[in-house]
C-alpha cells in the first residue's frame, strides 16, 4: 500500500505543473508557431528527472543536453550510413547510445529512447537541431528558472 504523505503530494503536484507547462511550451512552439519542431517524445521522460528529480545527476544539464544529442545522433548515423533491418538498426543503436552516454558522464535516460524515435520515423540530420538542439534549450532553462528562482532548489546541483 502506498501511503501518500502530504510531501509526496506537495513533490507530485509541483512536478506535474510545471511539466504540463514546459511541454506546453514545446507543443505550441511547434504546433502554433512556423518554427519547426522543438518537442521529442524522450522529452516527455525528461520531465520527470527536471522537476521530479532535479538533484539527481541524471536531472542535470550537462546530462540532458549531452545525452540527448549524442543518442539521437547515433540513431542519425544508422538511419544514414547502417543498412541493416530496423529491428537490429534500433537495438544496436540503442545499445550504442547508452555505452556512449555512460563513457562520456553524460547520462540521462529518458535519451535512450531517442535512437528508436529517430530510426523508426528515419529522421534526417534536422532532427538533430529542430527539436533536440533547440528543444533541449528550451527545457533547460525553463528547468533553470523553475527549479532554482521559483522553487529555490540547487539546480543545477554543483
């Protein structure tokens, strides 16, 4: 039985708020602007680390910039350059980006989805900009401003 303490409604609460507005942020950015695309369906897992968890090492900025380009640029390069069926494209990308992104100490999770989403909608170079690149920009400061001048969190924690 889960007990729900009035701090773990408090956490939850603010958690999904301020979810609900960054990805809002994204979805009109992309779907009310001629901008392009700034939303990723890894971002949505972003959330629950930015405002869930943001002193986990997994929440912070240098992770969540890093490990997202670098594993949707994986599932770039075998979109372009692997010829291989998708179900072994996805798997070795996949396991690619997550020993890339532990080698490097840029760990964030919810980036291990990104070589699936970019292989099975074989997305091109682009993808790497609008949305990754820009998008992750956005969450991030948005993350900054929300998680250490509203709620007066160490975030990032240093």
């Amino acid at each position: 039985m889960i007990k729900i303490t009035k701090l773990l409604l408090q956490k939850a609460l603010i958690a999904g708020f301020f979810s609900t507005i960054t990805i809002g942020v994204l979805t009109v950015l992309t779907y009310k602007s001629t901008l392009g695309y700034f939303i990723a369906a890894s971002f949505g897992s972003s959330m629950v680390l930015l405002f869930g968890f943001p002193e986990s090492p997994f929440a912070q900025p240098k992770n969540v910039f890093f490990g997202h380009l670098l594993t949707a640029l994986v599932g770039v390069l075998f979109v372009n350059f692997i010829p291989l069926p998708i179900y072994m494209s996805i798997a070795f990308a996949v396991g690619i980006g997550v020993f890339l992104m532990i080698l490097l100490n840029v760990v964030h999770p919810p980036a291990g989805g990104n070589p699936i989403i970019v292989i099975i909608g074989s997305a091109s170079y682009d993808y790497l900009i609008n949305p990754i690149i820009f998008g992750c920009i956005i969450i991030l400061l948005l993350a900054i401003i929300i998680n250490k001048y509203l709620l007066q969190k160490n975030y990032p924690f240093k």
